[in-house]
C-alpha cells in the first residue's frame, strides 16, 4: 500500500510499483528485462527495499530467491541465472563461470563465481522497518539471519587479502561500480592472452575491446583456480580494498547487530566486527592529502589516483569522524561533483582526465549511488545534502523515466528502460519522505 503522497507523487509511485511488477519473473525481479534478464545481487538488495513498500510478501521472496544460490562456504554470488532462458542468450552467461563444476556450488543452480558489495543485511533490516506486523517480520529475519551470518563469514575470512580487516574485490564486476575509472591502473597491469574473447551478447552500454577481455580474463583465472581463497590471496593479479564496497559492509555489519537482537542471537560479535571494520577504512583508505577515500590496490599498495562517487561511500559509516564527514561534503558540493553538475552526483570527478558524461559508470549519474549517499546523509544529520540527492533523483526519473543511469549534465536517460532498482529506490524514497520513522 503506498504511503499519503502529494501532488504528481501518486503518478511517480504507481509508474515506478508498474515497473518491478513488470520485472517480476515469478521467483526474482530482473534488472531489466531486455538488457539483464537474470537476478543480480545487488540489484536484489535495492530491490526487496522498494518491494518492501509496495509488496511486502515479494520482498522476502526476492531476497530468498537471491540466497538459493549462496555457497556452501557462505559466499553470495552476485549473479543467479533464470534456469528458463538459453544458456546464450546473455554474456557473460553460465557456460563462462561454470559453478556446476565447483563443488561448494548450490546444486541445480547455476551462478556467478563473484561476489557483491553485501548491502543485504541492511535491506533485510529495512524490510522489517517497513513491516506492517513485527512478528511476521522477525520470522523472516530468523529464516535469513544464518545466510546473512554466513555471507559475512565468508568475507571475514576469504575476502580480507590485506589482512587489514577490509575486504577486497577481485574483479570489478564485484564493486557495484562495474567500468569505474578507479579500476583503470590495476586493470592495465593485467596481461592479456593473445586471443580476444568472442561474447554472444553484451549490453550495449557495457565496455568492449581490450576492456571487456580483461574482465573476462580475471574471470577464466579464478574460474580455473576453483574460485580458491587461496589462489585470490596470493596469485590472482586483481585484489582491491574499494571504500564503497567496504563502507556497505561496515552498514551490513551494524545491521546484522540489529538483525541479531531481533531474533535472539548475540549482536556482541557484530558490534565487534563493525569496530574492525570502521577502524580500518580511517587506517588503510583515508587519504588526508586530498580530503576523501581512495581505494587500495593490494597487488602495489598504491591508493588508486581517481576519485569518484564510491570516494563518498563511508558517510554509510555512522561514526565517522565530524572532521572527515565536511570534508567529504566539502567535496561533494564542488565544481567536481554536485557543484557541477545539474542533476548530481556524478560518478566520477568532473575534472578527472578519465570522466566520461555517457560512459559507464564513467561519469553518470545513478540512482543507486545517490540512494546510498542520501541515506547516509541521513544519518549524519545532513538534511540539506539528503534533500539535494532526494530532490536531483526524483527530478531525473520524472524527466527521462526509471532509466539505468542519467547524463550529469542534462539529465538525459541512457543505458536499459524500465531498470527495477531505479524504480524500487524511488518507492524507498517517496515511503521514506512520508515516513520518517522508517528511515
């Protein structure tokens, strides 16, 4: 049921709640239908927030949907395919990834061998604030917990290369932020086979050439070393402690204290992990040289010289620092992001040789990004930042519809139409803006 709504509100909710009932397959809500057929996890995360406003019982089913294809070492990969559609019919599809032949691999499912940013205790932790009756609620939560539980022991013990407490990306597919700039150095320090890869069918939006190759590259080399956490640690050739990633861990973890409370497991350890976790992006991935978070490249060392929207990633932190949160919003009101452009926030800096207004994930706006930065401001007490990344997302959809992503400058929709977490975020909004306690 949606919330009292004001004005062209009413139009806006019930065109984004036709978009996910579109999407909706009967097990999952695709991306999008003609560009992403199958169930991201992600995009399952945004999703089940959305749904959780506007069909409460689909929101559950899409986070299970989402879990059937976890691990038995408790990792979540970031794609599930639809067993309905041809095995071709989208690149990268499960003949490249091969999970049939791992054996820690759900049985009869097939699926990525990479990991998301785990958002999806926070949004577990939304659908129960969204709830109309709590004890429903807590009973999902006591269904979902150990996979949640689970997901985080995964990364605690595989995914922290450094040894710092963080988790790495081994690919970017696995950053939310797939053709970021940011990944552009330790990309071009990946050395290619001599024969390019041949997909059946990538989205049009998506990078080709020499980039497209690396990215499959890094997926043959994990694929034949049995996705091993070993093999990650020591010998895969891409490994990353990435702000964004790890700030949606850092929101997971606090989550799960809360999740724990709820259903009557000891929050205690959580706590405990959030601390390790906040403690660390301060230490290995604030850079007081120019004011933000930068990424880490494990295999230099080096902190990565682009700056983008992920940079912005820790105001997910509750306890981050007074100091650091201005200087964040010091730079998110600049010529380089917001000051600059018409429907902020760009995903790359501006003046940044490699921003790109229309490539992917190279400079647009997206709706996702600004989501976690608007709740973020939010728990800062940052009213006016969060109305700026409210008000610039609503004005993009109503302008060019719940697109993919959006030019910075202009607002023009590029990339997929009808794209399900646009669409869903916009309902979290709208139900936030309207029920405040819910935030």
């Amino acid at each position: 049921m949606s919330p009292r709504l004001t004005g062209d509100e009413t139009a806006l909710w019930q065109a984004a709640a036709r978009v996910l009932d579109a999407n909706w397959t009967g097990a999952a809500t695709a991306a999008s239908p003609g560009l992403y057929p199958h169930q991201w996890s992600l995009d399952s995360a945004f999703v089940s927030m959305g749904l959780a406003r506007h069909r409460p019982a689909r929101a559950e089913a899409e986070l299970l949907s989402l879990f059937r294809g976890q691990w038995a070492d408790g990792m979540l990969p970031h794609l599930v395919f639809n067993p309905t559609l041809a095995r071709r019919a989208f690149f990268p599809g499960p003949d490249l990834w091969r999970s049939e032949d791992q054996p820690g691999a759900p049985r009869g499912v097939h699926t990525s061998g990479l990991t998301p940013p785990p958002l999806h205790a926070l949004a577990a932790l939304r659908l129960y604030e969204c709830a109309a009756d709590g004890d429903a609620g807590r009973a999902f939560l006591a269904r979902l917990y150990p996979m949640l539980v689970a997901q985080h022991r995964y990364l605690a013990r595989h995914r922290d290369l450094g040894s710092g407490g963080l988790i790495a990306i081994c690919h970017p597919w696995e950053s939310g932020q797939d053709n970021s700039p940011a990944w552009d150095r330790p990309l071009a320090a990946l050395q290619l086979p001599p024969t390019a890869y041949a997909p059946a069918r990538v989205p049009r939006a998506h990078p080709t050439g020499e980039d497209h190759d690396r990215y499959v590259r890094l997926v043959t080399l994990m694929r034949d070393a049995g996705y091993r956490p070993g093999y990650l640690r020591d010998a895969h050739p891409f490994a990353v402690e990435d702000p964004l990633v790890n700030a949606t861990y850092l929101a997971s973890t606090h989550a799960l204290a809360e999740l724990a409370a709820l259903v009557g497991a000891d929050p205690a350890p959580h706590r405990d992990g959030a601390q390790r976790i906040h403690d660390a992006l301060l230490d290995r991935l604030w850079d007081a040289e120019t004011g933000c978070f930068r990424g880490r490249d494990l295999r230099d060392g080096r902190l990565l010289p682009v700056i983008t929207a992920g940079s912005f990633g820790p105001l997910l932190d509750p306890g981050l620092p007074s100091p650091i949160v201005r200087s964040l919003v010091d730079l998110l009101l600049s010529a380089r992001f917001a000051g600059a452009a018409g429907y902020p926030v760009p995903t790359c800096d501006i003046q940044a040789p490699a921003f790109d207004r229309g490539g992917y994930w190279r400079g647009p706006t997206w709706v996702s990004t600004n989501w976690l930065l608007w709740y973020g401001s939010l728990g800062h007490g940052l009213p006016v930042i969060a109305d700026l990344l409210y008000g610039s997302t609503m004005r993009l959809v109503r302008q060019s519809g719940f697109r993919e992503f959006f030019d910075p400058f202009d607002g023009t929709g590029r990339g997929s139409h009808d794209h399900s977490w646009s669409a869903a975020l916009v309902l979290d909004l709208l139900g936030a803006r309207h029920a405040p306690q819910a935030v």
